[in-house]
C-alpha cells in the first residue's frame, strides 16, 4: 500500500484552487469558435462582460500536475517493498577448508548460498567474513570464494558477527560447518538461516607451535608441538619436527578430542618445520612452520678496557654473546672508555662510567616504572658506584639506589645508557646480581625480552575442530525472518513525471513567446 | 515606471521554469543542497579526558564541526574513558581515561546503522584502555576514513618525571620515595605523596623539590599488604595543582619475618639477632612438640644444638614440610646435641641438611653389647606390646645402622643373666636378633650379673672402643654401683642408660654412667627403639676439637660474602657434604663447617662448630652483626620460587605469564593454577593454557583500574604478584601520542582534510533525492506561473478590496 513518509507536504496541495483561480484573470489562452475562417481575424478574445465567470485558461491543468507532483514527491511516497536486503556471514575458520566429496565445505557452502540466493530476489546482497566482519566483500563470485579461502588458511578460528553490523532491517544468513560453537554466540539477533556444509568428521592438526630458549643448554631451542585430534575417532599420527635437517619422529596415539604435547631441542639458528602424517581432509593444519631467528643470541661489542666481570656476564649470557673485534654490525656497544664522547652511530651503547674512586651506594634499589617488576633485582650485599651520574633535562633514571641514579637512559636520536655501576670492583665478579644487573641494562638497551622470549604459532585452541553441526543444532533455519521494513521509495518517479510535465510548459511557454513575437499578438492585460 | 509588458513576463517565466528544470536534473543527477538524509554524515570524535587543553581542544572542535558541517552533517561523539553521544550526554564522563577504542566502536555502530563517510577525530592519541589500533583496523575495513585533528597533550610547567620507589619494604620500615620532575624550576614546587593501603588507611608526606627537580620523601610501612602511592606536584606559592601522577608506585609491604628459635645450645645467635632488631620465638627443645602444628607459619626455623630426640617424630614430619613445601628457612647450628651427636644420621631432618652425620661412624668401628632388663615389670605393656618387645625392637633397630666393622651381643637379665647373642660381627647378627627373643619377661632386676656377662663380651672384643647400651625399668638399690662403674672405667667402656617409665632408678643410673657416659629417659616404652638409636648414634658420633684452622671456600649466599678472616673454632661435628650442597667454609681437613643447600622451596643452612662456645671467636669479628643479620635475612626471603610470573596489559586484558622450571627444565605437568583478586575484592581464577614450554598463559578481562594481585601456584608452591592498573598514562601523559605516527604511517588515519569531505557523498545504498532541490524547483516554478500570470491577480484583489471599501453605506 502506498504511504507516504512525509505526509505533512501533500498540504501544498491546498494551493490548486489558487492556481485555478490564477488562470482565470489575465491573459487567456483559450480556443475561440468561429463559423468561418476570414471572421477569426476580427474575432477579439475578451474579457468576459459583467457577471460572466470566465473559465480557466486550460494551461492551469498542466501547471496544476506539476505543483502536484512536486508536492508528491516531498511528501515521499513509499511502497513495501517485496524483497529483502540480505547479509550472508561467512564463517572463514581453517575447518571449512576441510575436503569433502565434492570440494572444501566453504564451496560447497558457497554454492548452496548462491543458490539460495537465485531463489528469491533480494534487494541489496552484502558478503561478509567472521574473521573481518566490517569489510564488505564483493559479489558472491569465484573471485570472492578465493579471496575467502586465502583468508581462512590464515584463521584458526572466529566469532560471531558484532552486534552493531546485525541490522534488524536485513536477514542475515550464517554460512557454517558449525565445527566451533563461537560463530553461532550471536546472542539474541540469531541467525535467520544457517547454510551448513560438511560431512568429515576426523581430523587431526597442529594447533600451536611454540620455541623458547633451553634452560640446559643456551644454544639449543626448546620447540613444544600442541597436536590435537579434532575428529570423533581415535588417530595415528607420525609427528616429524624438522630443524636444520635434524628430524624428531615420533608416533602418537590421539582419542577423540584429546590434545598432546611433544617437546624437541633444536638448534637456535634453525627454522622449524612441524608436519604430520599421513595427511587427512585438511591438511592446511597438518604443518606449520616456524621461524627461531628471534632466538638468536645478540652480538654485543665488549670493548678491551671493559672489567671482567661484564665480559664474563655477557658471554655466559645465555641470549647474548661477545662480538668479535671490528665486528660491522653488533647489536649493542658497551664502552667502557667512561669518556663522554658523542654517541652517534645507530648501535646502541651502554656507557659504563667509572671516573673516581668506588663506594657504596647504601639503600634499597628503586625502580623506574618502565622496568618490568619480573626484572627488579633483589640485592643481598650492596652495589658498588664508580660515578654520580647527573640526569638532565628529558634523561629517564632507570634505577636509583638511596636517591642517587645508577643506571640513566639519555634522550637523544642514538639509543645510550649510562650507567654508575662499578662492574670492576673486586666484589662484581663474585656478586650474584652482576648478571642480572648486565641483563638488565641490555634489554633496557635493545628494547628485548632476552630472557623470557618465546615465539609461538597458535591458530588456537580446538582450531583443529572440525565435527560438523548436527541437524538438530541447526535451530536457526527455524527462526521466522523478520518482518521486513524495507520500503520502495516514489519519489524519484514522481520528480521525473514533475519534470517531463515542466518540460512541456517550458515548450508552450517558449511557443506562447514566439506567438508574442508576431505583430498581431496583442496583450490581453 | 513603465508597466511590464506580457512578452516580458513571459521572458521571465522561461526562465524561472528553465532553472525549475535544471534544478531537477541536478537532484536528479545525485546533487546535494541542503537535505541532511542524502549528505555526507560525519562522525566527529572528541577527546575530553584530563590530558587534552580544554581551550585547544574546543577550538579544535569548533573548526572540525564547521568543517564538516559545510560538508554535510555531524554525529558528536566526545570521549574520555567512555563515549557518550548528545542523545547521551547526561552521562558522565571519566575523565581520567582515554579510550579511543571505545569511541571509534560507538561511531561504527553508528555506520551500521546509517552509513558514515568519515570519522574526525579530535585527540592527543593517548589512550589509556582499550586498542585503539583495533578499532582503527575495523574501520578501515568498514571502509571508513579516519581523519585525526591533532590536539596536544597539555604540558604543565612541570611534571613528575619519575617515581623511584622499592618493590617491597618490611613491616614497621620506613620507605625512601624518590621523585624527579622536569620542567620549569624556577618557581618553589612541592612534591606531596598519599599512600593508600589495602585496607584504606592514607598517610601524606610532603617536600619540596631541591634546583635539580628532586626530593625524597619518607612513608611508613605500617600494613601489611599493598601500598598505592600518588604523587602530586603543586606550586607552593599559589598551593595550586601542577601534575599528579596515580598510582604512581605501589610497594608490597610484607610482614616481619617470623622466626622460631629452638635453643638447646647457649642461643649466642637469639641474643645477637634480639640485638639486631628481629623478632623471635625463643623455645626450649622440650616445648618443641607444641609448635609442630604451626611451624609452617613461621618463616625461620632455628636449631640451636637440638637433638632429635628432643622432639616426637611428628615435630620432625612437620619441620621437614615447612621447610620443603613451605619455603621455612633452616638454620642448623651444631653443639654437643646436634648432628651426628643428635642422632641426626638418616632422620628426617637430615634429608634437608646439606651435610650429613655419617663419616665418624665409619671411622672407629665399635663394639656393643645390649643389655636388656627382662624382669617382671618389663613385661608391661599396653595394645599387646611389652616393653621387652619394645626393647627387642630398639636393639634390632639400631643394630641395622650398624657398619661392618662394627661389632653386637645381647645380655638379658633378671635377677640373674643369661648371654643371648655373643659378641659377632653386626652383619652377621642382624637376621638372628631380628627373630623372636626366646625370653619370658619375669623376677626381679640385678645388674651385677648383666655387667660381668658384658664385660666377659668385651674381653673377646677385637674392636678399641666399647659401648654398653643398658635398658632398664627397675629399680637397683642392692648394686654396687661404684664398683660397677669403675670396672667398666676400667675396661673402657662408655655406657649408654636407657631408663624406661616412670619407676626407672635414675639416680643409680646416673651415678653407673658417670660424667663420661649417657643417661637417657623414655617415658613412653614406645620411644625407645628411636631413643636407643639415637643415643648409640651421638655416642658414636664424632666432634672434632683443638684450636681448628677453618677457611673461606665458597661466598657465603648472603652479606658479608667472604670477610677478610675467619678465626678458629674449637669444636665441630664431623660431617660429609651432601650433594648438591655448597661449602662456604671448612676446616683445612676438609670438614664442612658452614654449608647451606635449597631443600624444596626452602634454604637450609648448617653451622656444624655451631654459633656459641665453639666459635666464641667468631662473635668479636668486624663483620659479625652483618652476618648474623644477613644469615636471618637470607633464610626469612622468599621461598625459592619456582616460578617467575609477569603480567602484560594487552588489548584483551592483562596476560599473566608464568614460567616453571624445575631441576633446570621447563616443567609442563606442575599442576598449575592462577587466581586474581581483583579490585572490586573479587578472586576469579582465568583459564591457564601452556603457551610455551614451561610457560602458563591466561588472560585477565579489565576489571577497572586499581590493584590486582595475581597468585601462581604450581606443585611447587605459589608465587604471588601485585599489580596496579592505573591511568597513569593519562596523567603522565603530554604532546601528541608516538602511536600516531605509526597509525598514520600504516594508512590507518590521515591528517584532518576538510576538502576531502566537500567530495564525500554518502552511499547508503538508496537513491533519495535532495528534497530540498525538488523544494526549490517547486518554487521556481511557482514562481514562474505567478510571473507569467502577471499583474491582473493583483488587480482584481485591489479592485475587489476597494470595491467593498466604496460601498455606500
């Protein structure tokens, strides 16, 4: 049924009698009989005498249907519309590349949508993923289907849509295997339909990969393998974790849903390679590979006149190492020159300053916030100073003891810490907190975690799911579309007969000017 | 005037419908005037927390709105921590956050909901919740364009640059706070402190800074538990606030470490750490049993010369689970009574020591004849067990700790005495005196007898030294008790009493064992298979004494490591190191002297000269109150934890990491768990999940600013982390974010561009007209038919109207 959305405007139309009554003063173009043609020429058009009403001049009809259909049109006439916007929500976690007979899930699940969707006619039809729910894709084409797959290689898994994107005035369609609970958490704006695809139920993937530096030894990784059985059935699977051409094999037994952990000591240096076999329906999640570059231990230029004490820190650090003499590019300098030349390089340099005579620092270590609290130092016999270090304008006192600084981050474009520490004193070499005070200093100075430093690939717990939803989970296909509040707007038709019917009067006034060109035409007024 | 001419009217007419027309086709083209439905709707976002220049950041605003309104039309959003609309706008603002994220999420709701062509942001970029860069990230995927009007952090004159304050003070202490401002110090600042505690109670301090922007200021440590300390810098001129910085410090305020003092020996070390301040629980060794219920409580334990058998096996359980599972630190000091002489080999005890009471026994093999009192009133008993069995029990017991060298016979008696097993070889006895006694317990009690079968024992004895170990409940007025006791003297044999019960003759028996011998008294015959081993143990153990030479070996774990001299001791018990332990004195045999070891969670130090008369020369040492203190210190620290728990704010909240190791490894099966008080006095306990080897990872939702303290707790025992989450940054915050250049370096924002809007047109999909161009065309028309109509209409209303005014009356 027609409606309009602003009705207060067909109130303009009020001003039709007007326009009549217009027309019937002034000039008047009405037609005049004549019995014969040489009296037309004396025939005069004349007002009309006494009480006489004179009838309108016909070009009010025309004028009349254009305030009319001006007025229309603001008043914006609306129908119902008979289609739907639509959003179909595309659920792009590893689990719907899963092969099935005939093809991944997502294609089948793509294909069953555009079917669907050439079922009924929609108005507006958006595409978008759960893994990016803001980005509208295109059209439902191969080129999307692709994009979608490239972007599933890389998610473990996702979740449900933001409540803000589900728009009551639209349907929205969830496109699933349903492996993981999360996408269908739509709390109450469910899902008005859910297309499923999927008919694998065994899987087993590699869900996370994760390396830290070996508490035994400083130049081997620690690599833990997180395998997890994903399907309904218990699985065999031979675990390799290849590193530099070293493999560990390993055979594994997984029930159903049942996680393992498998750990292997690898070189730092090495990338590791994680693979399972045999392969199963989704092999994307049978392997990972993993870069230990991050591990590598730091080279860091120890200059001759540095104390033993630092040297035998940094050498027997297990992330660092002494670069050796006319290395080109250490990661980090420690001058122990105690001049104040300029730093200027782009190395970063901790300055060891030792310029009078030793003597304690008395007090408890204070910290500066920017240092974590897993770094603070618990000093059981006091620090020995070698310098007052004076913090200017902008510096950052990393640590202070009893007030005075002992280690200052300068400001300035080249990375410096000064530090007051006598590492040279007799008592350094012997204190346990030497180690962890270098430590300290030099992930201050690199701006690392070199200690505590793990590098992982989690595609995330149960990521390796890939049961897919059982009919009777599929209770949204039962939830009734909402009505649709959708409207077909008139108002364009309307402008366009508006300005057809313009049109014409502006052609029968551009005539009634040219008529007045001639030199019979005379003025009425 | 000249009239208007039709032709003329018509003229205009033309072309009021000719603008009419082309008015149309611009509408209907996609043209904008002035309906707000079809232009370019910008969201404009506005900082309001405490960091943006109120004034600044209004004429920021201003410029923006009109901007943007010249553009098309605007959505107001201002924020702090939290977003609020103008349809919202009775909600206040917490102006101590920012929370970028918050905002652009409310202006993306507002794109789902009716399309958006940009968003304008008006803010320094400091955020201090949420992951702006998230929500940056979704309106790019939104398609969004985000513009950033840059408005800098106010800057005061001078600021607080750093709080330095220590991560935990003891109990009644007094807590240095060092503070560092920068800025202008010409004007006299003060710096003031208000620290909360966990149970709310404030305490203030105030100084002013000296030229540099320093100043140090004192609080007391006067609760136990977290410390918050804020920081303000004022103008002590004017009293008027420069900068205040929450949160900036937060001490963990840990109880004085409680230390119970088992003193069997002089206490030389109670008296010197009284001296020193430390608060202690001085016990004899015979009220030891009382504590065995709360020695987990305390966080030193002290043996000073204490024997094993001065407290009940369950004293010992108990002892060896605080130290082990507790983190209870152990000092054992050696004396006459401790080690080897305290029956301390293969107890309990000795699992935690770092030495063990062994090697004298190996030293000087002996030889033992038990003789066992079997009269009437042995055959007591209670449970069906008689103290003769006991007794049989206490003899096979202690001849299994026996070594090879060493050699064992039985005598047992009444009124007469009968040779149960001649003296042989411990290791050939041990199956027969294990069998059952062929023995009636019945008659009266001689002694006479019972030491002349000894003594005969003794005489076919090959090995130098000779112990008697007589047990007896009788009593033994008729012996001749001088006598007895000088032939034994004779034969150079130590004797060991046991008396049994509350009948035993102990004066005789005191006066048959003399100085040099051993009496010892079990009131329960339950004991005395523990009792005779151990007295047969401390007899046999070896105390080494003379003017001995003792040397540095190792640091010491704690101040003073390595005096410069370590004067002779005069006494110690013999002891092997344990493996694992560390030697950081010995004699110059090679005998440990002062050892220490970590037991589980604990650290345990043994003192074998002990502290006291054997080491009287110790006690005028320059560094001896050092290390008195620095011996408690070390053993009151925490326990050596096993884990190393940190915390990480990230934008799904904080991330706990906690790393286990055990034996130099990362542990994966040490049953962890991890729980948060959180501020509102909630504990919630997040799900763990093994990131890494060793490492446990969960993450904690945002529970609002203030003090969260995380325990860890792992089969190993439990590590406990305070954390304050705070808007420091907000506060701290001043001139424009460095995360803006990232932002804007990565496309995800640009600089404010106003023109790039005049551009903009809205795409909602629809294709509504501009009502106002068909408005306007409407008008033009109008106006046209009016034109074109010309003058008449008028001419008839003023005829008419004056028509009706001349009517005759």
């Amino acid at each position: 049924m027609l409606t309009f959305a602003a009705p207060w405007w067909l109130a303009g139309l009020a001003l039709l009698p007007v326009l009549r009554w217009l027309h019937r003063l002034g000039r008047h173009r009405r037609s005049l009989i004549v019995s014969h043609l040489p009296l037309w020429r004396g025939a005069e058009n004349t007002l009309p005498a006494g009480p006489q009403r004179q009838p309108p001049d016909p070009a009010w009809r025309r004028r009349a249907l254009v305030v009319v259909l001006f007025f229309v049109a603001l008043a914006q006439p609306r129908m119902p519309a008979s289609d739907h916007d639509l959003t179909i929500w595309i659920d792009d976690s590893l689990s719907m590349l899963t092969r099935e007979a005939e093809g991944t899930r997502l294609d089948s699940a793509l294909r069953a949508a555009r079917a669907s969707i050439e079922q009924r006619r929609f108005h507006d039809v958006q595409v978008r993923t759960l893994s990016h729910p803001w980005q509208t894709l295109g059209a439902l084409d191969s080129d999307t289907a692709n994009a979608i797959a490239a972007q599933a290689r890389r998610n473990g898994m996702v979740n449900a849509p933001p409540r803000s994107l589900l728009l009551p005035d639209r349907e929205h369609w969830l496109v699933t295997d349903g492996a993981h609970a999360g996408v269908l958490a739509w709390g109450e704006r469910r899902p008005d339909r859910i297309i499923t695809a999927g008919h694998v139920d065994r899987n087993v993937g590699v869900e996370m990969v994760s390396a830290r530096r070996s508490l035994q030894a400083p130049d081997l990784v620690d690599v833990e393998v997180t395998m997890t059985n994903g399907g309904v059935a218990a699985e065999e699977r031979a675990l390799v974790i290849d590193a530099g051409g070293t493999e560990h094999r390993s055979a594994h037994r997984l029930e159903p849903g049942a996680s393992m952990r498998v750990r292997a000591a690898t070189p730092t240096d090495a990338r590791v390679q994680v693979r399972i076999s045999p392969a199963d329906a989704l092999p994307e999640d049978d392997s990972i590979e993993l870069d230990l570059s991050p591990l590598r231990k730091r080279m860091i230029m120890v200059e001759p006149a540095c104390p033993s004490a630092l040297r035998m820190a940094i050498a027997s650090h297990p992330a660092l190492a002494i670069a050796a003499p006319g290395a080109t590019a250490p990661d980090g300098e420690i001058d122990c020159g105690g001049d104040s030349r300029q730093v200027t390089g782009t190395t970063p340099v901790l300055r060891i300053r030792a310029d009078r005579m030793t003597e304690f620092a008395q007090g408890v270590p204070e910290w500066n916030s920017a240092i974590p609290r897993a770094r603070h130092i618990t000093l059981e016999s006091p620090l020995k100073t070698g310098s007052r270090l004076e913090v200017h304008e902008h510096d950052t006192v990393l640590m202070s003891v009893g007030g005075d600084a002992v280690a200052v981050r300068r400001t300035g474009s080249a990375r410096l810490i000064e530090t007051s520490l006598d590492f040279a004193s007799g008592d350094s070499a012997r204190n346990p907190a030497t180690p962890l005070l270098a430590n300290m200093l030099i992930e201050q100075l690199l701006g690392v975690d070199l200690i505590d430093r793990v590098i992982a690939i989690d595609r995330g717990e149960l990521s390796a799911r890939v049961v897919p939803m059982t009919p009777t989970n599929v209770g949204a296909r039962e939830v009734p579309v909402q009505e649709n509040r959708r409207f077909d707007e008139w108002i364009g038709f309307a402008v366009i007969l508006g300005l057809v019917v313009l049109i014409r009067e502006l052609i029968a006034l551009v005539a009634q000017w040219r008529r007045l060109d001639e030199p019979r035409s005379v003025d009425a007024s | 005037m000249p009239a208007v001419t039709y032709r003329t009217r018509v003229v205009i007419a033309l072309v009021l419908q000719s603008t009419a027309v082309l008015v149309l086709v611009v509408a209907l083209a996609g043209g904008t005037w002035l309906d707000a439905r079809v232009r370019p709707r910008v969201a404009v976002l506005v900082d309001r927390s405490s960091s943006m220049p109120g004034g600044e950041t209004d004429a920021a605003a201003a410029k923006v709105l009109r901007d943007a309104e010249r553009a098309g039309t605007v959505d107001v959003i201002e924020f702090a921590g939290n977003p609020r609309t103008a349809a919202s706008d009775a909600i206040a603002l917490d102006r101590d956050a920012t929370n970028i994220e918050a905002a652009i999420d409310l202006a993306l709701e507002h794109h789902a909901a009716s399309r958006l062509a940009a968003i304008a942001v008006i803010s320094d970029g400091f955020e201090t919740a949420g992951h702006a860069e998230r929500a940056l990230q979704a309106a790019r995927e939104a398609g969004l364009d985000v513009q950033w009007m840059t408005v800098p952090a106010a800057a005061p004159i001078a600021r607080i640059a750093s709080v330095l304050a220590p991560d935990r003070i003891t109990i009644g202490r007094r807590v240095a706070i060092g503070v560092r401002s920068t800025g202008d110090h010409a004007h006299a600042m003060r710096v003031r402190l208000i620290a909360r505690s966990t149970s709310g109670e404030e305490q203030q301090a105030a100084a002013e800074l000296d030229r540099e922007g320093r100043a140090t200021l004192l609080l007391d440590a006067r609760k136990a538990g977290a410390m918050v300390v804020d920081a303000m810098l004022e103008d002590v001129a004017t009293g008027a606030s420069l900068h205040r910085v929450r949160a900036a410090a937060v001490i963990d305020v840990v109880p004085a470490a409680r230390m119970l003092y088992v003193q069997g020996g002089a206490g030389v070390l109670a008296s010197s750490l009284r001296a020193g301040g430390w608060d202690l629980d001085a016990i004899m060794p015979a009220r030891a049993d009382a504590y065995a219920d709360v020695l987990d409580t305390y966080d030193v334990l002290v043996l000073d010369d204490v024997a094993i058998a001065d407290a009940s096996p369950r004293f010992w359980r108990a002892l060896v689970d605080a130290v082990q599972h507790h983190g209870t630190g152990l000092a054992v000091l050696g004396g006459e009574r401790a080690f080897g002489r305290g029956g301390y080999r293969e107890s309990e005890l000795e699992a935690v020591l770092p030495v063990a009471s062994e090697p004298a026994a190996r030293v000087q093999p002996v030889d033992i004849v038990f003789a066992v009192d079997k009269s009437g009133s042995m055959g007591e008993g209670t449970g069906g067990v008689n103290r003769f069995q006991l007794a049989q029990r206490a003899v096979v017991d202690t001849a299994r700790a026996l070594g090879v060298q060493d050699s064992f016979g039985v005598v047992v008696f009444d009124v007469g005495s009968r040779v149960l097993m001649p003296l042989a070889r411990a290791h050939e006895r041990r199956d027969d005196v294990a069998r059952e006694w062929p023995v009636t317990p019945a008659g009266g009690t001689r002694i006479s007898p019972a030491i002349d079968d000894a003594l005969r024992e003794f005489a076919r004895s090959a090995n130098a030294r000779r112990i008697l170990v007589l047990v007896t409940d009788g009593f033994l007025d008729d012996a001749p008790i001088a006598s007895l006791r000088r032939r034994l003297e004779s034969e150079n044999v130590e004797t060991i009493a046991i008396a049994v019960g509350p009948d035993a003759d102990m004066r005789s028996l005191r006066d048959l064992v003399g100085a040099d011998g051993m009496l010892l008294h079990v009131k329960e015959a339950a004991e005395l298979p523990v009792t005779m081993r151990a007295g047969v143990e401390r007899r046999r153990a070896r105390v080494e004494r003379g003017v001995i030479a003792v040397e540095q070996r190792a640091d010491l774990p704690f101040a003073p490591r390595r005096p410069d001299h370590w004067p002779a001791i005069s006494a110690h018990a013999v002891t092997r190191a344990q493996p694992g332990a560390s030697i950081a004195i010995e004699t110059r045999a090679g005998d440990p002297v002062l050892a220490w070891q970590r037991s589980g969670q604990g650290r345990v130090i043994a003192v074998t000269s002990g502290i006291g008369p054997w080491t009287a020369a110790w006690l005028s040492m320059r560094e001896w109150p050092q290390f008195a203190g620095g011996l408690a210190a070390w053993l009151a620290r925490d326990s050596v934890s096993a884990h190393a728990v940190s915390l990480v704010e990230t934008a799904e909240g904080m991330r706990i990491d906690a790393d286990v190791a055990f034996a130099g490894r990362w542990q994966s099966s040490a049953h962890p768990v991890v729980s948060v008080r959180t501020p509102d006095a909630r504990e919630h306990a997040p799900a763990l999940r093994e990131s890494a080897p060793g490492r446990f990872s969960a993450v904690m939702p945002d529970y609002g600013t203030g003090l969260y303290t995380v325990t860890f707790s792992t089969d190993a025992g439990s590590t406990r982390v305070i954390h304050v989450r705070s808007s420091t940054a907000e506060a701290d915050s001043a001139g424009v974010s460095p995360s803006l250049q990232t932002w804007k370096g990565s496309g995800l924002i640009r600089d404010w561009q106003p023109g790039a809007l005049a551009h903009a047109r809205r795409h909602d999909g629809s294709n509504a007209l501009d009502r106002t161009l068909v408005g306007l065309a409407l008008v033009l028309s109008l106006a046209g038919i009016l034109v074109e109509r010309g003058a008449a209409p008028w001419a008839f209303l003023r005829n008419g109207v004056m028509r009706r005014l001349r009517k005759p009356r």
